[in-house]
C-alpha cells in the first residue's frame, strides 16, 4: 500500500512538472516552487541523512516569471550540491528580497567544493568535473541559459574542502 501511495504521489508531481514545459511567464511563489522540487528529491537526501534546510524571509513576494524554468533551474542546482555532498552533508537553501527589482535565492553544500581553476569554467557547456560519474557538462550550462532568459544572474562562491554555493537572482 504504502509503495502505490508513494507511486501516485510521485506520478503527480511528475505531471504537475510536465505541465509547465511550455508556460508562460506567471505570477509564482518561489518558496513553493522550491518545496516542489525538494519533493522529487527528499527521500535521496533523507535516504543519505543529508540535512536539508529551507530559510525563506517573511517579505518575498510573489513574482512574474517562468514556473517551469524556475523548477528546472532548481533541480539542477539541488541535483548539482547531492552530487557533491558525502552522506550526512548540509544543503542549505535561503531566498531573500535582494532589492526593489530581485529576489535573490541561494543554494548551498557543505560538499567537496570546486577548485579555483574550474571556478572560470563552470557555466560552460560540456565542462564537467564529473567525467566518469554520469557527469554530461551540461547542468550548469543550461541553468545559466535559462536564468539569463529570466532576466536574472547565477554567481558561485567556493571553497575546496568546504562546499560552495551557488546564488540566483531574478527579476521580480
């Protein structure tokens, strides 16, 4: 019973996911939109013991923006900091009012963290420091492009042993 519940649950989201290949530009709530996409990936990281922590400030207001890319976006940078995280690691997410014009959303690891030399590249597309791992060099290089359709910036901070974390802004 309980897989079959697990199994509609799953399919829904998938569905709801879908759905939003081709939208248009509407007015979202970004925490939600996180909360969705934490679904897809709660039972890896409980399943890891990865604590998963969602700080959202009182005054983020729903914005005007792509539902569908905003999830891809998301997931590819969660999937990013799983990738790069041992069991029992930290991923941390925090959205923010950065000004008048943007809300600034960050997704950090304590992870393995990225050398300063691949710091330069790390938005191109087929760059991937997970050559052997199933890693394509894509990810980042698509969720570039697609916050740039938003109007938006994606910047990385990162320390090598200590994990990193990677900051979007986007128009509100």
């Amino acid at each position: 019973l309980y897989s079959v519940e697990r199994c509609a649950k799953i399919t829904q989201r998938l569905l709801s996911f879908a759905r939003h290949v081709d939208s248009k530009p509407q007015l979202v709530d970004i925490t939600e939109i996180l909360h969705e996409v934490l679904g897809f990936i709660g039972k890896e990281a409980e399943y890891r013991s990865i604590t998963v922590t969602v700080d959202a400030s009182d005054d983020i207001p729903k914005i005007e923006s792509d539902r569908g890319k905003l999830q891809e976006i998301f997931l590819n940078l969660i999937n990013n900091s799983l990738a790069a995280l041992n069991d029992g690691g930290r991923l941390t997410m925090t959205i923010r009012r950065a000004d008048q014009e943007f809300v600034s959303i960050g997704v950090a690891d304590t992870g393995c963290g990225i050398p300063e030399a691949d710091l330069k590249r790390i938005f191109e597309p087929f760059f991937s420091t997970k050559t052997g791992k199933g890693g394509t060099g894509l990810g980042l290089s698509i969720t570039y492009g697609l916050i740039q359709e938003l109007g938006g910036e994606i910047s990385v901070k990162s320390e090598v042993g200590k994990g990193r974390e990677f900051r979007v802004q986007v128009p509100v």
